[in-house]
C-alpha cells in the first residue's frame, strides 16, 4: 500500500503520540513522548476554537461556530474534508422523515445544495431535473445518493466566504501529536504536517475532537471507552456478560465501481485472492458461508439471505441487486449517453473486515489491518469481475471497472476507512439501550409507555435509525434491532471531568450498543453544530458547559438560542 493513498496512516492510531496517560485499553503500545518534547514547534495559532477532524461532525462544528461570530481552526488529517461522506464514501445513512424534519435547517440546506449541484452542473434529463428530491444515483439505502466529490464541493464551497475572510483557518493534512494539559483544561494542541513534517501549536480557549476515532481522547488524558460493556455496567438487554473493550464493530474501506458493458476490466489476480475466496468468518451465531458470496446473514433474523446482483441495475428476481444498495449514479438520471454505465458505492456484507480493529493499536497492526481490507477489496473485484454467478448461468462481468478517481487515490480505495466505532467519552450521561432501543424500552417502561422516545430535559437534537451494528472483531454476527426516534442530551455531549474538550463525532457518550444509532450522517452533524454554538454560548456566558447543562435557566436560553437556528430538539408526536 503506498503511503500517500492514506495520507496520515502513520499515526492514525491516535494515542500513540500522547503525552498524557491513557485511560482505556492496555493495548496500547506507549508513545515515545519525551522525544516529541525535544522537537520544537515551526509556529504557533490562537484561534477562539480548534476543532480536530474535518468529517461531518468537524464541518458542522466549524459552520456552527462560525456564523455566530467565533474564529476558528480545523485541522484534517486528510486532504479532503467531509469525512463518511467524502473521504470514506459512505452514501448519506438517513431516516425516512429525513426530507421534511428530523435533522437540523443546515444538514437539509446541505442537502438541498447537493441536489442544486447536480442540477446546475450536470446534464439531467428533463424528467430528473424537475423532481424536487432528485436522488442522482437512486441508491436503495438513502434518498439522496451523490458522488464522493459532489459533496466535497458543497462543503467547500460552505466555507468559502469564511476562509476568504481569515475568519476560518483550514489546515489539510495535519494531524494532532501531543497536547498541553493543566488538570481538566487543555492548553494547547500540537499537530503535524503529514507532507513536510513541520510542527504547529494551536492554542484556543476551547478544543473539540471530531476525529474518527477520539484521537484527541488518549492525547489529553481524556477518560473513555471502547467496545463492548458488559451487562452489569449498563443494564442493557443486549450487552454481553462479559465486556471487551476490543470487541468493535467492523470497519470497512469503500470503493467504488461502475459497469462498461462489452469492455473487459479484469484487474491481476490479487495476492490474497486465494485466502480471501476461501476465508468464512468466524461469528456467533453462524454466518452463512464464505465472505465472497450472495448470500449473508440478515441482521434482523440472522437468518442466510442470498442477494442478486447484475451490473445493468435490472431487478435480480424477488430478491436485491446488490448493485443497486449504494448506487451514486444511475445513468437513466443523465442524458442518453453521458454514462454508459451506473456508478455504485461499495460497502457491503462482503467487504466488512473482520481480522483487526484500528483503535488503540500500534502504528504497525494499523497498516496491516487497513493493507488487508484493502487486499479483500481487490478480492471481491476479481471476484465479481471473474467467478459471481451470472442470471444468465455464466460467471463474472468483465465490464465492471475499479473507479479510482471517484474516492481520488492512486489504488481507488477510500482515502480513509469507514471506522463505524471508535472512543466513547465518559459524559456526564450516557444513552443506554433503554432509552432509545423497542424491546429493552418495553421491559423497563412497560408497552404504552415504549411507544415513546425517551424525552431528554437536556434535549439538543433528534435522530432515528435502526440499532444497527455490523459483525465485530471478536466473533459477534449483527445485531439489529428496532429502535425508536431518538433525541441528543446535552449530557452525552460533555465529557465527565475535562472543561474546554468537547466531542462532535461518533465519540459522545453512548454505548456500544447505542453507538449503532447515533454514529449516522445526519446524527454526527447534529452533534457537531451544535458543540460549536455551545462553545460560543458557554464563552459569551463565561459559563462551562456543563454549568450550561446543570443551570436551569441557562440551558433553557441555550435551547431556545439552538432552536432559533434551526435544531429541532424533539420529534413530532
């Protein structure tokens, strides 16, 4: 794997470059801290906020930020923003009341501008271009599928005027080493330039971690968890017996792919292909069969379920083509001959890796485990290209082309893997499956009263999805279950101890089980916005946040001040 494919692989691990003790998982191997002391910093940045991670949670955090006044510097380790929707190129996850309500005014304007892109700069067909929720790719999974690209374009394009005006600082390929910290307060943040090696200081009243994976977490000595807990710590219907802070959900590296028919795109046979064409995962209870095939397990039954899947998009019988699940362009959208084929997005069953995590490991099981999600990806090409059963009784469709350019990198991977679970932040409170989750709701609440969402007096956002958790790391099949629309506490947003470090990401405090919920598209977003109105709040009120959470009539002015800028805090009865 070239390096330059994974811009900042080296030390994505995030708390190997800590100077601050970890707090989770002993696996951790220590980071060499006192040379990093010896290395001294090119310069140094103030801004009113830091932000590190510039995925959906960091850009909504930032936009937050910014229109109500603060300065503001984001750090991305990648040279692309946007994180699951771009550089991951994971097709927006969303609710199906998503068009209307649940979800803030800027993730819909967002959205709106996604579809405005298309229909100014692409030649639609006239039938595409006047439906109001034009979904380019029509994509089973969501109601606006785009292009990886597409999205990162309106993102830039939000920050333009910001960035024009020094009001926001964007620094790409740089990623946090070290922090400065004086008890429950973060001082600074040292982060380095993936190209050149240089070091930055950046010093700020308040710092949020929108990273993937809690980066920032182990780097101040910020208590959190990871994995699993056990069922005596939480209560949770689903949690195991046992807890295992290593025991995480899969991570996948997308691709994308798109059809040429009469073409042949063949690509050499992959190095691992023997291994992974053979490999069946090891999970309770059973899967299926091999990886490298039609038929998986059902998340909800757990039952074998076989898919079809043809290339031309056509239907595949009674059952899904699994071309269709994260299509980004349906050629029908688009003028006759401007694509001679569709463009799909993969991430599915086949491709989740099941032989490593990525959290609190060394810099070294990192790349293997990225290199060989990387080798299963190439597998599952040569695979569909060469040996997948065909409707007509053949084997393979050669037409089907690696789209390198779609994820920009050399090997046509996603710039970065889709981490579904990283650290969790001890918060002031944690959601737990009762809260958001049918059947545990139903045993602690009783029937009419799990009808409901849990009603949170600290309501900063809404959300809903499925308690969907894909196969893990230690042996777990999917676990998916019903689940409720859900509301965002404060408190699952304010660390238990720290004052100034506040999490925008899949790193609030949840559970491993609730994790499966709040970690979507549209969730993240929420989360991020509204950390960055809190810190201009909390710093306006030269309050804390957590005064903002446990003084009446401060968190009262602050969810009037999220409504008036269009955060929705409760769902519609």
């Amino acid at each position: 794997m070239k390096r330059r494919n994974f811009i900042g692989m080296l030390g994505a691990t995030g708390g190997l470059l800590a100077s601050a003790p970890l707090v989770a998982s002993p696996a951790v191997i220590p980071a060499d801290a006192a040379r990093q002391k010896k290395r001294k910093a090119d310069r140094e940045m103030k801004a009113d906020l830091i932000i590190a991670g510039g995925g959906i949670g960091g850009c909504a955090c930032a936009l937050g930020a910014l229109r109500n006044g603060l300065s503001v510097v984001m750090t991305e380790e990648t040279d692309w923003i946007g994180g699951q929707i771009t550089q991951q190129g994971v097709p927006l996850d969303e609710h199906r009341w998503i068009e209307t309500h649940g979800a803030t005014q800027l993730y819909r304007e967002f959205r709106s501008a996604l579809r405005q892109y298309y229909k100014r700069n692409y030649p639609l067909t006239d039938d595409a271009a006047a439906k109001e929720n034009l979904n380019p790719g029509d994509g089973a999974v969501s109601r606006l599928c785009v292009e990886p690209k597409v999205a990162l374009a309106v993102l830039n394009a939000m920050f333009a005027p910001y960035i024009s005006s020094g009001q926001l600082t964007l620094l790409l390929e740089h990623k946090a080493t070290c922090a400065d910290v004086d008890g429950s307060r973060v001082k600074g943040l040292e982060v380095e330039n993936r190209q050149n090696g240089k070091l930055l200081v950046l010093t700020a009243p308040y710092f949020v971690d929108a990273t993937e994976m809690g980066d920032l977490l182990p780097l101040t000595g910020t208590e959190y968890v990871t994995g699993t807990e056990s069922k005596k710590e939480t209560g949770e219907l689903h949690a195991p017996e046992v807890g295992d802070p290593e025991n995480e959900q899969a991570f996948t590296l997308c691709f994308a792919l798109d059809y040429r028919p009469g073409e042949n795109h063949v690509i050499d046979k992959p190095e691992n292909y023997d291994f992974w064409r053979s490999y069946v995962p090891n999970l309770t209870p059973a899967w299926p069969g091999r990886l490298l095939d039609l038929t998986y397990s059902t998340p909800s039954t757990l039952k074998p379920k076989t898919l079809g899947f043809h290339p031309e998009g056509g239907r595949t019988g009674n059952v899904m083509n699994l071309w269709n699940y994260r299509k980004i362009i349906n050629r029908h959208n688009f003028k006759p001959g401007f694509y001679a084929g569709d463009m799909t997005v993969v991430n599915w069953p086949q491709n989740d890796y099941l032989l490593g995590r990525l959290v609190d490991v060394s810099e070294k099981a990192f790349q293997k485990h990225v290199e060989g999600a990387r080798q299963l990806n190439l597998s599952l090409v040569y695979w569909l290209q060469t040996e997948v059963e065909r409707p007509d009784g053949g084997a393979g469709w050669s037409g089907i082309r690696l789209r390198k350019d779609v994820m920009g990198t050399e090997d046509g991977m996603a710039k970065y893997p889709y981490i579904r679970e990283g650290r969790r932040i001890k918060s002031l409170f944690t959601v737990l499956e009762e809260h958001v989750g049918v059947e545990n709701r139903t045993l602690v609440k009783g029937k009419e009263a799990a009808a409901t969402c849990e009603s949170f007096y600290d309501s900063v956002g809404v959300g809903s999805y499925y308690l969907d958790l894909h196969p893990s790391t230690k042996g777990d099949n999917y676990i998916d279950l019903p689940s409720l629309p859900f509301e965002v506490p404060l408190g699952a947003l304010i660390p238990q101890r720290m004052e100034n470090l506040l999490p925008a990401s899949k790193n609030i405090g949840t559970t491993h089980i609730t994790n499966g919920c709040y970690r979507l598209h549209p969730v993240e977003w929420n989360i991020g916005e509204v950390v960055g109105m809190l810190v201009q709040f909390a710093s306006k009120k030269h309050v804390t946040p957590r005064d903002v959470r446990e003084k009446k009539d401060l968190l009262a002015d602050f969810q009037r001040f999220v409504h008036l800028q269009g955060v929705e805090t409760k769902w519609p009865k």
